[in-house]
C-alpha cells in the first residue's frame, strides 16, 4: 500500500495561507501521518498536528506585535522574529499549545534546517515540543539567514532550512511516499532569480562558506524542487496547492487583516480542491479520511 508525504513550504508571514489550508483539512477530517515543514510551514505545523483548528488564525489576528516581528528585535537580540516570544510565551501562556495532543497524535513531524557549518538540509522529526531541544529545533527552521542569529542545538549550528531545501520532495520521496501533497507559499509560475547581493551572504559568514554558498544558490536550489514537484503532478503522484490570488502579506508582513485575508485564501483554495484531495488520498498507508 502506498504512502502519503505532507510538504509544507515556509516563507515567514507568507505562511497565514498555509495555516488555512491546514485548517481547511482539519474540517475535511484530512490527517496525514507524515508531515515534512520548512519554516513557517513547520511553524504552522504543529497546531495541525496537535489538532488546534484557528490556533495559528487568533496568532495572526492577536500576536504580531513588536515582541513577534520587528526592527527592534533585530537591534537587541539579533533576530527580526522573536523566537522566545514566538515558541515558548505565546505557546505556553497567551494562545497555549498543547503538547500532549502533539506527542499523542500519531502524526510525525519533521523540520528541515540547514547545517551552518556543511550548508547542507539537515532534518530533524520532532516528538515532544515539551522538550527543549525539540523547540530549539522548530526555531532553527525558522532562523532566517542574515535576519536571525545561528540556533545551537545538540551540537550542530542550524538556520532556515529554507536556505537548502525549500520544498523538501525529494526528501520525501526518498522517506518512500509514494504520493505527496505539496503546499506552497508562492503563486504559479513563480520562479527565484539570483539576487544582485549574492556576494553577500559571504560577507555575512566569512567562517562559513559553505553555508554562504547555499544561501546564494538557493534559487537554484528552489526552483529544481518546483520543476520535480510539477513532474510529480503531471504524473499523477502530487497535488499541489497554491495560492489562486496574488500574495498581499509578504514575508515580514505585519498587518493582521491581511493575514487573515492570505489565511482564507488558503482555507478556500483547500475546500475548492476537496473533490480532487480526497480520492487522491483515499486508501494510502498512513493517511486517515475522518
């Protein structure tokens, strides 16, 4: 019997359309055991897997303030997102998360980070969000380089996983999923360009040039991942779910009523696509159809 990988794209506050695609399949009674997330896509994540429907929404419409996303948190703690903030005060006092729905769900969670010190994918499945190391864990995928500062976790130096493997398909092919659901953060046609700074990241890591190398060479990195995953899906292996409308909440957006509009995009693109997401679904291994 086959089995069904979830591949989640990150993209900072790009990941609200994510969030009510997620939702969306908690109302449709979708659960996917394996699920593999990139930044914000793993961010989003976990609210999925411990079945919190419109926990990551009261976020969007609540928490971005300047503790979550701001120059401030640049200038005194090296980061623009707040990481404590983010993965431990709103996650265990404001819009608490449970983690005994997470460790007890049956779903598996990877992260995808980059390792500083090689520039290669290094991932990561998480089981207990209780655990410190796991939470360090979930913050290094979401360790923007040059907008944040190096996670160190278990003796490895990680940042955005982002930076290396944007869409993870092949890796979650190689897991042997046969059938993967892919969503991404971007509108179709979308592809990277090299950036003009590509010099930079060098300049920003002269210790680490591997990594520096990555970073400016993801664009090539990215759009490879998108050519395999529309393969995919043209050889009836893959659904990928996108944005139908322009984006309108960037990665360091901050207005909440624009991300709560990106949010219903994706919880409407989700719904629309039901008549397609459930028969491609049906009968694999280690997906359950409530």
């Amino acid at each position: 019997m086959a089995k069904a990988g979830l591949i989640l794209e990150g993209g900072g506050m790009r990941g609200s359309y994510t969030a009510g695609v997620l939702d969306a399949f908690l109302d449709l009674g979708i659960h996917m055991e394996d699920i593999v997330g990139v930044s914000a896509g793993a961010a989003n994540a976990i609210s999925y897997v411990s079945g919190q429907k419109g926990r990551n929404l009261t976020i969007y419409n609540t928490c971005i303030n300047r503790k979550y996303l701001s120059a401030w948190n640049f200038f005194t703690t090296g980061s623009f997102f707040g990481m404590k903030y983010v993965f431990y005060e709103v996650t265990r006092n404001i819009i608490p998360f449970d983690y005994n729905g997470f460790k007890n769900s049956g779903k598996k969670l990877t992260i995808v980070a980059t390792d500083v010190e090689t520039g290669k994918p290094f991932y990561k499945q998480l089981s207990d969000l209780d655990n410190d190391a796991d939470m360090k864990y979930l913050c290094a995928t979401a360790a923007i380089p040059m907008a944040s500062t190096i996670v160190k976790v278990d003796g490895h130096k990680l940042m955005d996983g982002g930076a290396s493997d944007s869409i993870p398909i092949e890796y979650s092919l190689a897991k042997g999923n046969a059938k993967n659901i892919i969503v991404l953060t971007r509108c179709a046609g979308f592809q990277h360009k090299k950036s003009r700074m590509s010099w930079f990241p060098y300049v920003r890591y002269p210790a680490h040039r591997e990594f520096a190398h990555t970073i400016a060479n993801r664009y090539r990195y990215y759009n490879k991942s998108i050519e395999i995953t529309k393969q995919q899906e043209r050889d009836g292996n893959a659904l990928i779910i996108r944005p139908s409308k322009p984006i309108i909440a960037g990665r360091m957006e901050k207005d909440p009523g624009k991300l709560s509009a990106q949010y219903q995009v994706g919880y409407d693109d989700a719904i629309a696509m039901k008549d397609r997401l459930l028969p491609f679904l049906r009968g694999l291994e280690n997906v359950e159809l409530k």
